[in-house]
C-alpha cells in the first residue's frame, strides 16, 4: 500500500491507496515542529480503527508547501513504516514540461493538480484550488504546466478584513441569498463570497482569452462546493484531485532507497 501525505498550510492529510482505490483519509492542522512520534501516535491509531495495519505500507510519497515540516514527515515514514518517501520536486520525472521561467518556484501542489487534472480531464484546463491561497493553474492540451495565478484565500480575506476594520466582526462563509446588504454581517458575507465569485469568473474569463482558446475548469478544496453553487464557470469538482497526484507521481518514479543516518540539517534543505 501507499501512504500518501499532501502538507498544505492549514493542514496535512494522509491518506492510504491500496492500488484499486483509497482506503481512508486523515487530516491534521498543519505545525512545523509536530514531532514524527507526535504523528505516529496520531496516524497509527487512525490505522488501527480503518483495520490498516501498517506493515502493508511499502511506499510513500510527500508533496509540501511547508518546508519545515519535511523532516518529521521524513522520519514519521522511516521510523515508523520502514520505507523511505518520495518527495515531489520539479526534477522528478512528472510526465510533461513546467513552462514556466523558475521551475524550482512552483509550489508542489500545483504541479500535483496539474498531473491529475491532465490524466483524469485532459485540456486543456484550468485548476481552481481554494486553500490558504486561491490557486489557478493552466494546463495545456498536451500536459504541459504553463503557470497561473495566485490570490488570497477566501479565510485570509476574511481574517484581513476583521483584523484591520476595529469595527468589523470576524464572519463565516456562506452564499448570502441578496447580493445588497442589509445589515453588516450580511453585506461583508455577500462581498466575501459574491466577491470570490467575480473574482472567479473574472480571472477564467481573462485566463481564456489570453490562452485563445476555451479551457475546462475543475475546482478543488474544501470551499469549491460552496462556491461553485454561484457560478457556472466551475465544471467540475475533485476533492481528491492533489492525492491522486502524488500517487501517480510515485507510480511514474522509482522507490526511493531507504536513508535511516542522515543528518537534519541536510534532510531540512
């Protein structure tokens, strides 16, 4: 089986695939200094009640944003499975060119949903990921990776917005069903998620004329049902589209040999 683990900025979720199709999927708020053991004790409970015994696993891939969580990711895979993980990295094998000035640039995750999205879609395509940033990511009818866009997340707005506006409350998201507000919490809940919406098709509207030609749009995140029901643009959802990513970049690349002495300072770089 294969241990899969996609750490974002919020949170980090593992998940395990057994070679027909996932077998479960945890998530985690996402702290740079969690110890490997502080997780073991997590994600091996989790195991045990899914019936996964952990001595099936014989792989593991870790696709992250968050470089200083990568050594405790490390030795969670080494010490407590046994195997050594793949890391996703632009000079793995992905299958189709980053056209893009700064391979190394590229964050993770935005590669993983361009691999899925072209495996599973095909283009050309964009992908809306609506995490701690707002992604869109373009992908050409031949896989390529040619770059995208990125704004604010939907909660970092509203955080922003509470914090530097005394008299404004802190909100939760929801589709407001006036666009004009009556009061304050309505009208800064219709500008958040009216507002996301605009942005939404504004910026695909953009994408697609200067791209020439129309693309197929597929959302991801927590956030992309609730947005999705005010827009027509979005045409699919895949909640599991950055997993399915980092299990085809692992099929795609050889199994890394296993490393128990190395020092921190080289594994953290």
């Amino acid at each position: 089986m294969l241990l899969v683990v996609d750490a974002g900025n919020t949170n980090i979720v593992f998940a395990i695939h057994d070679g027909d199709g996932w077998r479960g999927s945890w998530r985690i708020a996402t702290e740079a200094q969690r110890t490997s053991d502080e997780y073991a004790v997590w994600l091996l409970t989790l195991l045990t009640h899914s019936g996964l015994k952990r001595e099936l696993v014989t792989r593991a891939v870790i696709g992250t944003v968050v470089p200083a969580a990568l050594y405790h990711l490390r030795r969670l895979c080494r010490d407590w499975f046994d195997v050594e993980p793949l890391v996703a990295r632009s000079n793995l094998d992905w299958g189709f060119d980053i056209r893009i000035d700064n391979p190394d640039e590229v964050g993770a995750d935005r590669l993983l949903n361009a691999l899925a999205a072209h495996h599973t879609y095909k283009g050309p395509l964009v992908v809306i990921d609506f995490g701690t940033a707002t992604t869109f990511d373009v992908v050409a009818a031949d896989g390529a990776y040619l770059g995208g866009v990125i704004a604010p997340g939907i909660n970092l707005s509203i955080e922003a917005l509470h914090r530097a506006a005394a008299r404004l409350p802190r909100i939760g998201i929801g589709r407001p069903q006036a666009v004009i507000g009556r009061s304050t919490v309505p009208a800064m809940q219709s500008g958040i998620y009216w507002g996301y919406v605009g942005m939404i098709e504004g910026l695909v509207a953009r994408i697609q004329a200067e791209f020439g030609e129309r693309l197929k749009v597929i959302a991801t995140g927590g956030l992309a049902p609730l947005l999705a029901e005010g827009t027509t643009v979005i045409e699919r959802i895949d909640p599991d589209i950055t997993l399915d990513g980092l299990r085809m970049l692992a099929d795609r690349n050889p199994v890394p040999t296993l490393q128990r002495e190395r020092s921190r300072l080289s594994e953290s770089d």
